[in-house]
C-alpha cells in the first residue's frame, strides 16, 4: 500500500514538473519573440524620424513595409507560440514587445493620416494572425496605453524636428494632438487598478508635452531666430530661457 502511494505520488510529482519545465521553456521562447518584436519595431520608428517635408511620402512609405514584416514576421511568432494557452499568464513575459509595436504602428498612423490608431483597428490586425480554431491573441487595454504613453516621446522628438525643418504648422499639429493624449490619460489612469507602470509615464508623458509647448511658444515669440537653435551645440542653451527637462 506505501508502495502504490509512494509511486503515486513520484507520478503526479514528475507531471508536475513536466508542466513547470515546458511551461519555462515557452516562456524563454515568448520573450526571445518579444524582444524581436521590439528590435524591429524601433527599427519602424527610427525610419518614421528620417521624415522631412521633402521625402514624407518615401519614408512612411518605406515604415510601412518595415510594420508589416513586423506584424507578419515577428508578431506572428508571438500569436503563433501563444495559440492554445492561457496567455494572460505569460503577459509579463510579451508585453514588452507589444509596447514597442502599439508604439510603432500609432507613430505611423499618425503620421500618415494625423489620428490615433485605436485598440479595436490593432487587434483587427492581429486577428488574421490567429487560426479560427483557436482564441486569438489580443492586445489588452494596458498594453495599448503603455504603448501609447511611450509614443508621446517619439512624438515630442518629431515635433522638434518639424520645427527644425520649418515646418512649424505640423509642429503644432503634433502638440495638440499629445495635449489630448495627455489630457485623456489624466482622466483614465487614476480609475486603472494597475497603474503603477502607467502612473511613472505619465510624469515623462507631461515632461514631453511641456516641451513641445516651450518649442512651439519660443517659435512665435521669437520668430525665425529660435528655429536655428534647436540644432544647436551650445550647451548652455535651453527652452525659454530655462534648463531643459531629462527625459
């Protein structure tokens, strides 16, 4: 009898462990494909900062083709070892990733189209990735904001960009479109239960939309002569006469 309950539970013990040591291995494979989906997301977004009011069209042009072989490539590695499992439970494990990517594909629809890549139009995109059999993998609502709040950052680096170029219109066009970003998350993230990682962006989000402020205001109060300095070496040099803010 000792025998039978000892091989029993020798048994259910090595099932066990057969679930940790498969369930460990997904995981290294889950955050080997998010941190693809990373690298080659920033790659999306580095191509959308070589934007100029010369070369718009081929550069987003070329962002594009560089999203869709993220989606299809990489993303779909994700969908594809997720498929069949409980994949709320290896969230920690992909988030990052899809981070990057809501961060990349709203960068370029945005500048593109100038509105907001919503989390419904995301999860469209990722549905034909999932087999019909199975639940397909979507993009929850905290993943999206993170994303979202990081995007304010790339934005902020646009704007100062645009305003380098001369393209001044499109500046402030990017500026009231992080003001509503901003202002709407302010509304949200208090309700969130976990708002712990999105409570930090938010201070970085405000630090990126004053400074967008501070670049657009400059430019109408002092003109042309503001726009050289933003290219400027000069160390000392700051937004409105004060230090600028780390980001």
């Amino acid at each position: 009898m000792a025998t039978e309950i000892k091989s029993s539970l020798k048994d259910a013990f090595g099932k066990y462990a057969d679930f940790l040591n498969n369930l460990n291995e997904k995981r290294e494979r889950v955050v080997k494909a998010s941190r693809d989906i990373t690298i080659n997301s920033k790659k999306v977004i580095f191509q959308v900062h070589r934007i100029s009011k010369f070369n718009k069209e081929e550069v987003l042009e070329k962002a594009e083709k560089d999203l869709a072989v993220v989606t299809n490539q990489y993303v779909s590695r994700l969908v594809k070892e997720l498929q069949g499992s409980d994949f709320w439970k290896l969230r920690q494990a992909y988030s990052p990733g899809v981070q990057e990517y809501v961060e990349a594909a709203t960068l370029c629809k945005f500048c593109k189209t100038g509105t907001l890549l919503n989390l419904d139009e995301m999860n469209a995109i990722l549905l034909p990735l999932s087999e019909p059999s199975q639940e397909p993998l979507q993009i929850n609502a905290l993943d999206y904001l993170l994303g979202l709040a990081d995007l304010t950052g790339e934005l902020m680096r646009l704007a100062i960009g645009r305003i380098s170029d001369g393209e001044i219109e499109y500046a402030e066009k990017i500026c009231k479109f992080v003001q509503e970003i901003h202002r709407e998350l302010t509304l949200v993230v208090p309700l969130m239960d976990d708002s712990h990682d999105m409570k930090i962006k938010m201070e970085v989000m405000l630090q990126s939309v004053m400074k967008i402020e501070n670049a657009c205001f400059s430019v109408h109060v002092r003109g042309s002569e503001y726009i050289p300095m933003l290219g400027s070496s000069d160390q000392s040099y700051s937004l409105m006469g004060m230090p600028d803010m780390d980001l």
